[in-house]
C-alpha cells in the first residue's frame, strides 16, 4: 500500500542473489522480492528484510551504508547526481542551471544542480518535458485534493486560557504580498476563511 492510499497487487515474487561491492569488499546473500508494476524512478526497494539479511547500518543524513564483510566494514554511497531543482535556456547561477520548462510561463523556472552529468541532464530534461501536464503554473491548476485527504485546521484546547500576544507586524511590502497570495489562493478554492472566536 502507498502513501496516498492506493493498492497494488503483487505479480509474484522470486529470491534472487543480491550482492553490494564497496571495492574488495562483498557481500552477497540471498532476497526474497516481490514484483509489482509501479512507476517508481527506483528499479528494487531494499526493505528491512533485506537490511537485516544484510546486517546493514543506513544513514539517509549521509547518504551511505554500512555492512559488514568478510575483508571489513564496507560503505556503499548514494549517488553523486543530485537534483536541486528543474528548468529549456540554460543560465547557471550559484552550482545550479536554470531551464524554462514550459514556453508559456517564461518567468517560471526550474534548476537542477550544474554537478549532473550530460547523461543524466538530457535523461531529466526528457522526462521533465514529457510529463510537463503534471506541474502546477497557476494556483488554480492546484485543485481537486479532496479535504478528506489534506485539511490544515487550528487546533485550539478549550480547557486552555488563551494568551494575549502583541500584533506581529510584516511590514507594507510582506503585507501587500501575503494579501496577494491568500487572494489568489481563495479565489482559486484551496483556502476558505475560518472564524475562530
């Protein structure tokens, strides 16, 4: 089962050997994998099963793994090729490359990190491209998350007394702005104004 709810069914599943190399140091054992049609940028999901066969330690802060093997501890890392963002016109700014996904919305960009390969540029800007429809380019592109799904409300404790607090002030440009977006997000249906007495 998925994060959002959906169910997908095993087509089987079948024990394969599994081997992670960290120079002269390997490990091999056997895993049991359940096979399921997914989109899914990864092609095996390792699970705690496979963690424990292997007696691995993981850090997702550091982006390795450690395991044991019969010529010592070795450490396997995560790729070097990170995304830091999207974007056709190549500009690059600060380690990133900007690109314009959509020629429509020339003023939104997206950026990846200017570290990425050739081959892993032009892979994700083809991917980017083909699935352009799934971005959102207005507020109003946002909608149809049923509530039920996600709804953000003010939890307040009725046994609690409230507390008086001096007004917090943005000042008129962090005012102006704030307005701008609420607006645009109510006219879009993606919030509704609530009163809290």
């Amino acid at each position: 089962m998925g994060f959002s709810g959906e169910v997908v069914e095993p087509l089987g599943s079948l024990t394969l050997p599994f081997t992670l190399r960290d120079e002269d140091k390997t490990r091999t054992v056997y895993l049991r994998f359940s096979v399921v049609r997914a989109p899914s940028k990864y092609n095996i999901i390792l699970g705690r099963p496979g963690m424990r066969a292997l007696r691995a330690v993981p850090s997702t802060v550091h982006g390795y793994m450690r395991f044991p093997t019969p010529n010592g501890v070795a450490t396997v890392r995560s790729s070097t090729e990170i995304v830091a963002g999207i974007g056709k016109g190549v500009k690059k700014k600060k380690g990133t490359e900007e690109w314009v996904l959509n020629g429509e919305y020339p003023d939104q960009t997206v950026r990846i990190g200017s570290q990425l390969s050739d081959r892993g540029r032009a892979g994700l800007k083809e991917v980017l491209l083909q699935n352009a429809d799934v971005f959102a380019w207005w507020h109003e592109d946002m909608t149809g998350v049923p509530p039920s799904l996600v709804q953000h409300s003010l939890d307040e404790f009725h046994w609690m007394e409230p507390v008086r607090q001096k007004k917090m002030s943005l000042g008129p440009q962090k005012s102006k702005a704030v307005r701008e977006e609420t607006t645009k997000l109510m006219r879009a249906g993606i919030v509704r104004e609530v009163k809290y007495p």
